[in-house]
C-alpha cells in the first residue's frame, strides 16, 4: 500500500490546477453558452478521470480504500446533484445568460474546493480527537435528510440573503450585467457586478451543502485523502453537469427523496457505528439502490399538474 506523503498531496493539487487551468485558459477562454453535447462529453471526461483514480486506489491503496473512495464519490456526486436545482433558480432570478453561467459556476467550484478542504480536515480532526462527535453528525444528517423531503426548492430567495444584502451595503453594485465581468469603473468608482454577487449566493450555497455532504462521506472513510479526493472529482464534474441537467432536472421530481433516504441511511449508519460495522460494499450498493429507485419512480410516475381553481 502506497504512503500517502505530502509529496501525493502536492502531486493530486497540481493535477487539479492543471485540469483547471486547461478549462478556464485553453477550453473556455471566451465566454459561450455551453451546449448539451459539450457538456455531455465533459461530463464523461470527469467520471472517466473519477473512475480511472479509483482504479489507481484499488492499486496504491487496496481494495477497502478503493470501495472507499468510490462510495464517497457516488455520495457526493448524487449530493451535488441537489445543487443544480438550486443553482438553476439563482441564474434565473439573477437573470444571468446562459454563456456567463459557465464562469460563475468555474470560480465558485474553486471557492468551494477551499471550504471543503477545511470542513474535511476538521471534521477528521474532531472525529480522531473526541470520537462521540460521529454520533451527532450522524444525528444531523437523519434530521437533514427528514427535513429535505418536506423542503421546497421553489423557495429560494438570494436577494434576502443576509450576508448579500450586506454586501450590497458596503459595496456599490450595478444594476445590470457587463458581458462577464465581476467588477467595473464607472466614473473612476469600482462598482460589482449581478454576476459577482451571484458567485457569492453560489459560494454560500455550496456552503450549506458541504454542511450536508462532508458528514456523509465522514460515515464511510476517516482518511482524509479519500474524503477530499472524492469530494474533488464529484465537485469538478458538477458543473459539466450542470449544463448536461440542466434543462431535465425537472423531470426528476422524486430525485429529492432518493437524497433524503441517502442522507438518512448515512446517518443511522453514523450513528450506529459503535455498536455495528457496516460493510462499505454494502453502503454502496443500498446508496446506488435509493438513487436507482427514485430516478425510476421520476420517469415512471410523473405528478399531474393542479387544475386552476374555476376551471
């Protein structure tokens, strides 16, 4: 088993930059709306890397590891699916063109591979120090996950965002956009841009996510290498994939309830680690079962849309 050394650290955080650098300099320098076979394609470019590291785990590391690293994988990525729905409403509302949107999401994955980071390495921290924090992380995601299938995605309100309406306090904001850029001088004063403001409900957003999200693959692997690794490849790939859903995730109306019970089955697991171990080929296949499930019941059950009253 190969020795994760500060030398695989570096060696992973340059592969990251480097893929991200291909992507904002050479693949998206200008600004266009990105079509569905694009993202389709960059979409298996990322799963295609996802899956190819985790054969390099089952190698390097050992099974155990690579089960491991493709669960947490999978959890994140059918957790971040839940973003697009969010982040849907956010580009409406904001009224952001379809060929902007595609930097947005670029600067706000990267502020959000920096918070998780953080999230992982404490939260590993917490668990390795004081053991019976697992049992309340386990706690919050059943809460979560019950709370999430009575949550309505409609209600979403960026502008009422406390920290947003501070900003557009202290810092002058333009009342429309200026092609894609975050920041303009007009009459030699820097003002902000609505695309700037919204990376920042984009950023606070993917905040509360990783709330959900980190406690969840914590339930599955405590090497922190594993946890941040996977959360990286799902990360990366959500904003191919947001193109690629983004004009069919509304058909997927019982997706939500495949997370909920996901969230819930990882937090009883959590919660009962201490008195059970629960096989990681075993959390993979129920995971991939729920989701499977709800993908089905979307397609085969659609809900009838309410008649009007009088009609």
């Amino acid at each position: 088993m190969i020795e994760i050394t500060p030398t695989v650290w570096i060696a992973f955080l340059a592969f990251v930059l480097l893929m991200l650098g291909l992507d904002l300099a050479v693949f998206h320098r200008k600004s266009h709306e990105v079509g569905i076979r694009e993202s389709l394609i960059w979409t298996a470019v990322w799963i295609g890397l996802a899956l190819l590291f985790n054969v390099g785990v089952y190698h390097w590391m050992g099974h155990e590891k690579g089960l491991e690293f493709l669960t947490g994988y999978l959890i994140e990525k059918a957790l971040s699916v839940d973003n697009l729905f969010v982040f849907i409403m956010l580009f409406s509302m904001f009224q952001i063109e379809p060929k902007y949107q595609h930097k947005v999401l670029f600067w706000g994955i990267l502020g959000a591979l920096v918070m998780r980071a953080m999230f992982i390495f404490t939260g590993v921290a917490l668990i390795n120090r004081f053991h019976w924090i697992i049992y309340l992380f386990g706690a919050f995601l059943v809460f979560t996950g019950s709370k999430m299938i009575f949550q309505n995605h409609d209600e979403v309100h960026p502008e009422k965002n406390p920290l947003v309406r501070l900003f557009k306090k202290i810092f002058p904001v333009t009342n429309e956009l200026h092609g894609d850029r975050f920041f303009i001088r007009i009459n030699h004063r820097l003002f902000a841009t609505p695309l700037f403001v919204a990376l920042i409900v984009v950023e606070l957003t993917d905040l509360i996510f990783a709330t959900d999200s980190i406690p969840a693959i914590l339930a599955i692997s405590h090497d922190p290498f594993i946890i941040f690794s996977s959360n990286v490849f799902a990360i990366l790939g959500l904003r191919a994939l947001y193109f690629a859903l983004a004009g069919i995730t509304r058909y997927f109306v019982y997706l939500r309830y495949g997370l909920a019970a996901i969230l819930v089955f990882v937090g009883l697991k959590m919660s009962l680690s201490g008195f059970y171990h629960f096989p990681v080929l075993w959390s993979l296949l129920i995971i991939l079962l729920l989701l499977l499930i709800s993908i089905a019941t979307s397609l085969i059950w659609k809900p009838q849309k309410s008649i009007p009253k009088g009609k």
